[in-house]
C-alpha cells in the first residue's frame, strides 16, 4: 500500500485501498484496525468527533426508564466508559481533545440522570468527585482528557521498542510523535501528575523507554492524577467533608456501588439506589421528587426508625448464617439485663456462643467527627464502645463478644468483618462452600442493607416533612 498524507491521494492510491479492502473516510486518511491515519490534525478531530457519536444510543439505553438504575450506572463505568479508550491510546491527545470533552460531558449527563442529580447542582466540585476512582470515593468516570494523555503516553511506551528498532534501520522521523509525547507529558505535569521513573518531556521518550521495563503507565499515571484532585480537594474540605469522604473511600464503603444486583439481597430499587449516590457525593436527598413518588408507591412504611435499619442489617446478617446452617437467634440473652442482637455458633468453636451487637455509626455526628477524621475512625469508636459496655460481663470459656459496626455512608468496621470471615469459614467448613466467594457475597449484602436502610429512613424524614 502507498499512502502519501501530504495531499489528497492519487486515483491510483484510491484503487490500491479499495483492493486492500481498507475503509477510505475520505481523500486524506484512512482506517487500519479501528485507528485513523492522516497527518491533518482538523482531520483526526473529525474523525474522533463521530467516534464520540457513534457511542450516543448506547448511553441513550443507559438511561431509558426501563433500565434499573443499579445496572445502568455498572453498565456506564465498565462498559461504557471504556470505549474511547483504544481511540485515546491510537491519537495524539492535542488533535482530539474537543471531542474527549465531549465524550467527558455525555458520560457526566448520563451519570445525573441515572442519580437525578440537576444542572443546579453539577458544580465542578461535584464534577471532580464523581471523576475520582470508586476506590477514592469517586463514581468511577475518570477524566477523558486525563485518560486521553496517559493513555497515549502507555501506548507509545509499550511499542517504543518496535518504534525504535524500525527508527534505526529505516531511519524513520519520528519528530512528530516525539513532539506529541512531549505535549503530552508536560500537560500532565501541569495537573500535578508526576509518576517516579517517566522521562521528562525534553527526554528522547521512545529511546528511554524502548528498554524499560514494562509498565502499566496509563494506571499509574491515573493514579497519581486522581491523587493530584484528592490533594486539591483536601486544602479547602471542613472536617464534615473530610468525614463522609474518609468513610465512603474506606474498605467494602463501595460494594453496594459496583457489586451486580445478581440477587434480592444485592438489589437496590431505583430510588434506593439515586438516594445512595447522592448520600455518597454530599447531596440532599431532598431534591428527589420522582424517587420519592417511586418509593410512595413501593413502600408504605412512613414509621420507619433508626432502629428499623437497625434490625434491617441484623437480620440480612442473621440471614447470612442460616444459609450455610449456622445458628443464629436473634435478640439473645448474655446476662441478665443484658442481651446482644444476634448469637452465633460456628463449627470452628463448637462449645463458644458468639455474641453480636451491632451498631451504625454516622461519621459525620458530632460525637465521631474528631475519630472520622482517621479513616473507619467513627467505626473504631463504636467498636470500642461495644467492648467497654461488654466488659467483664462474659464467661471467656463460652463466650465471646463480636462488635459489629458499620458507618452509615456504607464502610464495614474490621470488627465486623472478622464476623463475616468467620461466617465465611464455617461455610467452607460445614458447606464445602468457597470461603472467599461467600465473604465477597456477604460483604456486598450488608453494603447493600445500609443503603436499602438509609433510604428508607430519609423517605421517612420526607413524609414527615409533607405533614
């Protein structure tokens, strides 16, 4: 094949293509396994605008009414999400930025839609949060301009080796691509991004990497970008925010976020679920109208309490146990005068009864605020209460105390998740079951009774306000 990207091509270039059976976009470029070849910048950012619109029916399905909103926002994150990402590594990241922006703004109108989060409230501070990895506390979105510069700083890394070898014995310029690497590296900088061992934009990019080990780069640099954010964020959060955002970043904090609703005990209904996102970014509630309508229709419960969700979390616990044949009694005396929520007997210590008392802690209450401000620091607290209300008050020959506390944004405390890996245990031991699927699986069905508890509580506090 003979392509001269200086001018339009020849007749004689046009029937090479067309024998070649190689898509022709038009008379100066040319598409090879999904990537665009051309030398016109104004051409690539054509050619990368319609590949943002070929992605609209996809996100349109994303949000359609009959889709649950638990499914379409798993569906935005792990499949949607990543469909520009073989574009991003294959273009040089100036050329296409407008339509990175682009595909940045769709992914953020589907994600409101699917959390009724409005226009009114999409501040950049919200913006940035749901960019941030689930890990961090984020939504998951990342930043397609970001992702557009590392992913084609990962790329050329990973073929500088071929690049080079080919740069050697055909004597190939590769001043362009030297150029854009360059741009690329220097506009991360300029975000706060500076991952140990990448070459400084003057650096020969492509001679430096092309015996380097390999790396990930394109995770690494997202990484240190979204560390990059969280700094900025930090500077100007109260002790509040840092609270709620220490708790929804904790461990397991997210599982009712990205675990599929493959299960009644995983499944939040829609407006458990919009209630859940906003509780998770800092917003009211309030603004929910059509959940609220929804929840009007799906639950009657208006006396809903405290210990309502309370008892909800006890006893998707307690139903946890059951289902590998642990014994499980609710409401259990220990002494007289005082009684624990649940008592377990487990296989590994048949002659031990287990005594759960369980506790949702709300980080952002002025009696945890100064502990939130660790991360599970609210959680800790309650755990140490537990253990102090305990003391002294059990047989250490047949008893033994559990705490089980969760915080209210979702976090699962360590205490408690020593009692599921104990469930879990006695699952592998009585049920040949997998003990770390059953752990994944019990994890994610309390993460998930937080949230189906919290939501109830605040369409309470909704009806009450109506009178």
């Amino acid at each position: 094949m003979v392509y001269h990207p200086a001018g339009a091509l020849s007749a004689a270039d046009t029937q090479i293509l067309t024998q070649a059976q190689l898509p022709l976009v038009n008379n100066n470029i040319i598409e090879v396994l999904g990537a665009a070849i051309t030398s016109s910048d104004e051409l690539m950012a054509e050619w990368a605008a319609r590949q943002v619109k070929n992605q609209e029916q996809m996100l349109q399905l994303l949000q359609h009414p009959d889709m649950p909103r638990q499914i379409g926002m798993a569906l935005l994150r792990v499949s949607a999400v990543p469909r520009m990402n073989y574009v991003q590594r294959v273009t040089k990241p100036s050329s296409v930025t407008e339509a990175m922006n682009q595909w940045q703004h769709m992914l953020e109108q589907v994600y409101f839609k699917i959390a009724e989060i409005s226009q009114t409230e999409a501040n950049q501070v919200l913006i940035s949060k749901i960019k941030l990895p689930v890990k961090a506390g984020g939504g998951g979105l990342g930043d397609a301009v970001a992702i557009n510069h590392a992913a084609f700083i990962a790329s050329v890394a990973a073929a500088a080796g071929t690049i080079q070898l080919y740069r050697q014995h055909l004597q190939l310029n590769n001043n362009k691509l030297q150029q854009a690497t360059s741009q690329a590296l220097e506009w991360l900088q300029q975000q706060g991004v500076s991952p140990q061992h990448l070459p400084k934009p003057q650096d020969d990019f492509i001679q430096l990497m092309s015996g380097a080990e390999q790396t990930k780069w394109q995770h690494v640099i997202m990484r240190t970008y979204a560390l990059s954010v969280m700094r900025q964020a930090a500077a100007t959060e109260t002790n509040v925010d840092r609270a709620r955002n220490n708790s929804v970043a904790a461990p397991h904090a997210s599982l009712w976020y990205t675990t599929n609703p493959t299960d009644d005990q995983l499944t939040l209904n829609n407006s458990q679920f919009a209630i859940a996102v906003r509780n998770r970014l800092g917003l009211s509630p309030y603004q929910l109208s059509r959940s609220f309508n929804q929840m009007n229709m799906i639950r009657g419960n208006v006396g809903y309490t405290i210990s309502d969700r309370h008892n909800h979390i006890r006893d998707v616990l307690a139903s946890l146990a059951r289902s590998v044949n642990a014994l499980a009694q609710v409401e259990a005396t220990v002494t007289s005068g005082t009684r624990a929520d649940l008592m377990l007997r487990l296989s590994q210590q048949p002659g031990v009864n287990f005594y759960v008392d369980e506790m949702v802690a709300m980080p952002t209450a002025t009696s945890n605020l100064q502990a939130a401000q660790q991360q599970l620091g609210a959680a800790s607290l309650g755990e140490q209460q537990k253990i102090a209300r305990y003391a002294g008050t059990m047989d250490e020959r047949t008893q033994q105390l559990m705490p089980f506390v969760v915080e209210a944004f979702g976090a699962i405390g360590k205490a408690a998740m020593k009692v599921l890996e104990a469930l879990a245990i006695h699952a592998e031991q009585t049920q040949n079951a997998d003990r770390h699927e059953f752990l994944a699986f019990a994890a994610s069905a309390i993460s998930v009774a937080i949230q189906q508890g919290n939501a109830d509580l605040v369409f309470k506090q909704f009806r009450n306000r109506l009178g």
